[in-house]
C-alpha cells in the first residue's frame, strides 16, 4: 500500500548502490567540512527505537539530522518497552503515522523485520544482533580515506565473526577488496554469510577468506579491524570466550607481524586490555577517532537515499 525502502543490511544493496551510498556520504562530508550540508531533510523527523545504550549511534544519527535540516526524536526503553509493554507490530504501526523515518538499535534482529513489515515508513537497521550496517558503510569512508582507494586493499579481523563483522565482510566484498577474518574456530562467520559474501565478491574482484591464525591474517593487512568479544547482552559468556580470545588480542606484539603503515581500526566502545591494547588503540596508525566520525556521514547519506 505505501512504497517505502528499508535498510536492515548492506546484503540487501547491489555492487552499485552500496558503491553510490559510500561516494555519496564522501560528498557530504567533504560539503560539510567546506561550510555546510543544504537542508535536504527539512521538516523530516527522525524516530529512534533504543532497546540499548549508545553514544555513537545516538549522536551521529541526531547530528546528521541536524545537519540536513531535519529533525531526530529519541526513544528510550522506558518510553516504548519494545515488544513488553507493547507489541513489535503495534510500535511500527503507531509510530510511523507521527515520523518519516524509524531507526531501531536493538538485540533481536527479529524485531528489526517486525517494525519494517509494518511501518508504513522506512526502517533503519541501527544495530543489532545480526547486523550492523551503517558501521560498515562508515568504516568503509575510513579505509577510503587512509588508502585513497577500496579496490584490492587488504582488510583483516580479528576476533569474533560477530554482527560487526558480518557486515564489514559485506562492504568488502561490495568493494573490491580482499577480506580475512582471523578467528577461532568456533566463532567464525557463518556459513550463509560467508558465501553471500564470496558471491558479491565475485562480482567485484574481490575475495572473502576465513582463517583461525591471527598472525597469518594480519601479515599482508592494509587494516586491521577488531571489536569486543562480549557483546552487550552476552556477558554470561564472558568466562567461557576469554580464554579463547586471548591470542586474537590486538597488541604490539602480534602487530609486529603486520607492515609498519599498517592502520587499526575498531568500532567502539572497546574493552581496553581485552581485544585491544591501549598502545595499539592510542597509537600513531590507530584511525578509530575518524572512524567514530565517520559513523554521522554515513548515516547522512543512507537517510538522504531513504527519506528525501
């Protein structure tokens, strides 16, 4: 009845809108660093469904907004109670006669379906469990940024195959670039992921590997890129990953395998002393900083695609 487009992951994009998306929030941003975005959202208003905390998500998603001349409206836990104090379906069906646009940071990514199956208004995957978009379509500016090209650059993780990763595989692949994620066994990427990304590689050149060596992952890396073993949510975990993650540690010492110009990224907020060490993240080749904001320029092109 209402034509809409959601944006629950970069799967659901072809080679070349994932490629226009990316240039695109390059564009803005090089406009904003000159003076300035145009209002291109004005009177447009932003819903935001947060079932968890952020910093980033939260900020970049409301700068942006502002940015475009448009509006953001945040929506805590307490205010909606997702699926608790009122179904997933009736959120969706209410909130999209108020607003232009929804962004849901959530656990399940069942709830991310719910909203957009019946939101009359475009859905925008924030985070969740299985997934996390607009991270990797602000990750991929950074590597842009630091190597002036996407094409045939070397991108390695490390740790665990998680929603982060998952997705970041996905920008790789859609960009020519060559992926290796170097994580233990148990918790590599899944085997459906796994060959959707080796089939849009395919197309672009690119190539998608899984190893559990973290040294051998890294020695031919452009980037390395690590995120929390302990996701929010997961801390029950904790006792049984750590001793498993511990050599996947992005320290100076497996660092000394990677080539000196090699850069680090991770997307935040990091467990200093865990996945990464304060002298990895604080280094002179550490671009987490840019990274950060880079999440706001993304996120300014996928809501200029999707509500304008």
């Amino acid at each position: 009845m209402f034509s809409k487009r959601d944006f629950l992951s970069l799967a659901d994009l072809t080679p070349a809108e994932f490629n226009e998306w990316l240039h695109y929030a390059i564009e803005l941003k090089r406009e904003w660093k000159a003076g300035g975005n145009p209002p291109l959202l004005k009177n447009k208003t932003l819903g935001m469904i947060f079932t968890k905390p952020s910093l980033r998500t939260r900020v970049s998603f409301e700068m942006a907004m502002r940015h475009l001349g448009g509006h953001a409206l945040y929506l805590g836990p307490e205010e909606i109670g997702l699926g608790k104090r009122e179904s997933v379906a009736d959120v969706a069906r209410v909130l999209s006669r108020f607003v232009d646009g929804i962004m849901a940071r959530v656990f399940a990514h069942s709830d991310l379906v719910t909203l957009a199956q019946f939101s009359r208004v475009p859905v925008i995957n924030g985070l969740s469990d299985a997934s996390h978009p607009c991270q990797a379509l602000g990750d991929m500016i950074t590597i842009y940024e630091q190597r002036g090209a996407l094409k045939g650059v070397n991108v390695s993780f490390i740790g665990d195959a998680n929603n982060v990763a998952t997705e970041l595989t996905y920008a790789c692949a859609y960009s020519g670039a060559h992926m290796t994620l170097g994580c233990p066994a148990q918790y590599q990427l899944g085997a459906e992921e796994l060959a959707k990304a080796q089939w849009i590689a395919a197309q672009t050149g690119g190539s998608v590997t899984q190893i559990n060596d973290p040294r051998a992952a890294i020695e031919a890396a452009d980037v390395v890129y690590t995120d929390t073993w302990i996701s929010m949510g997961q801390e029950a975990e904790a006792a049984v990953k750590m001793p498993v993650f511990m050599p996947y540690q992005v320290n100076a010492q497996l660092m000394s395998y990677a080539r000196p110009d090699t850069i680090v990224m991770h997307c935040l907020p990091a467990h200093r002393g865990q996945e990464i060490t304060d002298e990895v993240a604080d280094h002179a080749n550490s671009a987490i900083w840019d990274q950060a904001e880079n999440r706001m320029h993304a996120q300014k092109a996928i809501l200029v695609k999707l509500l304008k």
